[in-house]
C-alpha cells in the first residue's frame, strides 16, 4: 500500500534536485528561468503534502508562492527581454559585465 | 485501488517531464514537458485533497506563466534547433553529481525527520470530511489569519506589472 504523503515528498525532493541540476546546466536564461520555475513547483508539491498532517496553512502558504512565481515570472522575462535587445543573446556565460 | 494507480501514474508523469525537460534541446519541447509535469502535480493536488489549489495551478501555472514563457521564447525566435545551450561533458557531469547530492542530502532529511519511514504518520482525509466546500477550507484562514499578506501580495503584483513594463519597454531614440 502506497503511501500518498509519503510518494509526493519523494517526488518533490526528485523534481527539486533536477531543476537544480537544470539550473547547473543550462545555458539559456530562459530555460534557468523554467528550471527555478520547476524548483518552486517541487516545493509546492511538499508543502501541499506536508498540509495533509500538518493543517491547512501548508496550502495557504502554495497560494502565496504561487502568485510570488508570477510576479517573478512578468519581471525576469522583461529582464530577459531587455538583455536580449542589448546583446541579441540569451546565453548567460556570454553575459558577463557585471562578473569581474 | 484506482487512486493509486493515477498516483503511480501522475508519479511518472511528473519525474520523466522534468528529466525531459533539463535534456530537450528544443526550447520549446523543453517547455512543453514541464507544462506536463505541472498537469501531473495538479493531479497529484487533486490526489492529496488539495482541489482548489489542483484549479489554481492549471489556470495559473500550466495555463498563464507557461503561455508567457511560450510568448517569450517566440518573440525572441528560439524555438527553432539551434546549437545546444547544454553545456559540456564535464558541466553535465558536475551538474548531475550536484543533483544527485542533493536528492542524496534532501532524502537523509526527510528519512531523519520521519517522514519517509514505513510508518509515516497516517492521515484520515480531513479536508474531503470537511463539511466546507474545497475554497471555503483555503478562504477561511486566508482571509482571517492571512489578510495581511494577502493585501500585500497584491501590491507585489502592482510593482511586477509596473517593473515589466518599465523594464522591456523600448527606450525612446
């Protein structure tokens, strides 16, 4: 007999180490920018399993991060955008001006 | 019975649409297999009596920010095949080490905390015996206990809508 809270912890755990390995190993900021996406979807999966036993805050608070991912969604896509008009490039490594 | 084969299945749903989606060389693929993963979470929601926040993740996730992403991706003509922004062998290698570690460090964490055991605690299904409907269960702390940070939310929506348009606004020649 599976466990629910028991197979979505794990699964949040997995999916939050691939984004973070995704985040190592791309280059495009727009794909970093969806591997963070998935990083804080993972925690929302967590938290929605923690909620399970521990109340129903865990839920309350995903809605909060949620609309937080929105709004960091609307700014960092402007600040992609922005970048590509200056460079006509996404590639981070090549975006370097402000590393030194 | 049935629910646990739509966990199973949601399950592998999920993991090989993030696996997919860090190895796609196709922006767009890449995207795609993570609007699947985010399906399968809000299955997985339904699954854990979270049906509210099971909409809320379709409409908003899958459907809003995936499409602006999406939006993005063609504005800036990189959906086609390109040279793959995968970095090389020993960058892969490193980044699949990392990963590993710290599923390794997050799963020592949970198993120390007791939540991976084979006694887990066991939960009776509280919300579905909620005689409140699935928004009331979420409405009724959010709006008496987390009013504040609620209003507050909406200001940080404010300034995001404000900064976008600021920052990819085309500067007047």
């Amino acid at each position: 007999m599976l466990e629910f809270e028991t197979g979505a912890i794990v699964l949040g755990a997995f999916l939050f180490a691939v984004g973070a390995a995704g985040v190592l190993v791309r280059r495009n900021a727009i794909l970093i920018f969806l591997c963070i996406e998935l990083m804080l979807n993972a925690v929302n999966l967590t938290l929605v399993a923690f909620s399970r036993s521990g109340g129903i805050e865990g839920q309350v608070l995903v809605f909060f991060v949620m609309a937080v991912a929105a709004a960091e969604a609307a700014v960092g896509l402007a600040i992609i955008i922005s970048v590509f008009r200056h460079y006509e490039l996404v590639d981070v490594d090549r975006v370097n001006l402000l590393k030194w | 019975m049935i629910a646990e084969f739509f966990f199973l299945l949601f399950l592998v749903m999920a993991a090989s649409g993030a696996v997919m989606m860090v190895a796609s060389r196709n922006p767009v693929a890449s995207l795609m297999f993570l609007v699947l993963t985010l399906f399968a979470i809000a299955g997985l929601f339904v699954l854990l009596d979270a049906h509210f926040l099971a909409a809320v993740q379709v409409i908003v996730y899958a459907g809003a920010i995936m499409v602006l992403f999406l939006f993005v991706i063609m504005l800036l003509n990189l959906g086609h095949e390109q040279a793959s922004d995968l970095r090389g062998l020993f960058g892969r290698g490193t980044a699949l080490i990392l990963g590993a570690a710290l599923f390794a460090a997050l799963g020592t964490a949970l198993r120390a905390g007791g939540w991976i055991a084979a006694g887990a605690p066991r939960v009776e299904d509280a919300a579905a015996a909620d005689p409140r409907g699935a928004v009331q269960v979420i409405a009724d702390p959010l709006f008496r206990d987390y009013m504040v940070p609620f209003e507050v939310t909406s200001l940080l929506l404010l300034v995001a809508v404000v900064g976008a348009i600021v920052l990819a606004r085309r500067r007047a020649p």
